[in-house]
C-alpha cells in the first residue's frame, strides 16, 4: 500500500495534491472490499465497466502520464490494437497484482513530484486531435488531471459496487476501518 501522506506535509501544495490524489485511489480500492475476483470483473450496468477493469484503467493511466511528464517511454502504452484490454485483466492478471502494481505506480507518482523542481515545470503532450498543437502542461496540470481522472473513476466505482451488492462508499470504508 502507499505510503499515505504525512499530516504535516498537506499544507503544502505539493501534499495537497498528493493527499487529493490518494484520497480517489482510495476510493476505487474501497469498491474491491470483500469482492472475488469474478465479482470484480463482473460488468453489471449497461457500461460495460468492472471494478477491476477501472483499477486497471486507472493504474495504467496515471502511469502513461507519469511517463509523459519524466518523459520517458511506456512500457504498457496502449494503441488502437489493445486499448480495449486497458479496461479488463487478461491472461494471469488479478486484482491482487493490479493493486500492487497501482502501489508501485503511486510511489513512483509521489516520489517524482516531490523531487520535481518546480510544480511550474512543464512537459509536452503527445501529437493527438485532442490536444493543442505543440502544448505544454505543468506538474500542476498533471496532478490536477490525476485527480479529476481518479475522481471520475471512483465515482463510476461507487455505482458498479452498487449495483453488485447494494454496498455504498460509507459502508465500505466502515468494513475498511474494522
């Protein structure tokens, strides 16, 4: 599990922003709480989402934008060919090892913006239709983007676990806290 961000280090912006950030992934991961694995990948609304296909989503995402603003290449960059796998485990995947690889990708998240020099500091986007031509993004940018993403998500978590058993956010974070 991540290393939760210390009391002490919220009142700063960095902090701010990576406490906001933890809060979603927490939310998600509270949505796997007592669930088997053919539970979590069970898609019981007309979206077609499951609850480990989001964590999936989530993780390979937040790293894809990880990668971006180190720039560095991905590993896990989907294409065309293999985007619809981003939203379901294959092969020998699990919750289990997605959530560990959540973990790492969320260290990795925390680390790099608290080492980054400046939250001002700025990374080009990728040449696609959706962004502007030749545009930069602040850290900034990105943690707010982590965390609108995350939120989105976690949301879309909240109504699968729902419609599976009936479980809300404020049940689930009681069966956490016991």
């Amino acid at each position: 599990m991540v290393t939760h961000v210390p009391a002490e280090d919220r009142g700063d912006e960095r902090g701010a922003l990576l406490a906001f950030v933890e809060a979603q992934r927490g939310g998600l991961r509270r949505a796997l709480i007592g669930l088997t694995e053919e539970q979590a990948a069970s898609r019981p609304s007309a979206s077609g989402l499951s609850l480990s296909g989001l964590v999936k989503h989530v993780a390979e995402c937040e790293l894809n934008w990880l990668r971006m603003a180190q720039q560095q290449p991905n590993e896990k960059q989907r294409d065309a060919s293999n985007w619809h796998e981003s939203f379901q485990l294959v092969g020998d995947e699990t919750v289990e090892g997605m959530l560990a690889f959540w973990d790492e990708v969320a260290a990795e998240t925390e680390e790099f913006i608290r080492k980054v020099p400046s939250l001002d500091d700025t990374f080009p986007l990728p040449d696609q239709p959706w962004f502007p031509k030749e545009g930069r993004v602040s850290m900034r940018w990105l943690m707010l983007h982590l965390i609108e993403e995350m939120g989105r998500h976690a949301g879309h978590a909240d109504i699968v676990r729902e419609s599976l058993d009936g479980k809300t956010a404020f049940e689930l974070v009681a069966l956490a806290n016991s």
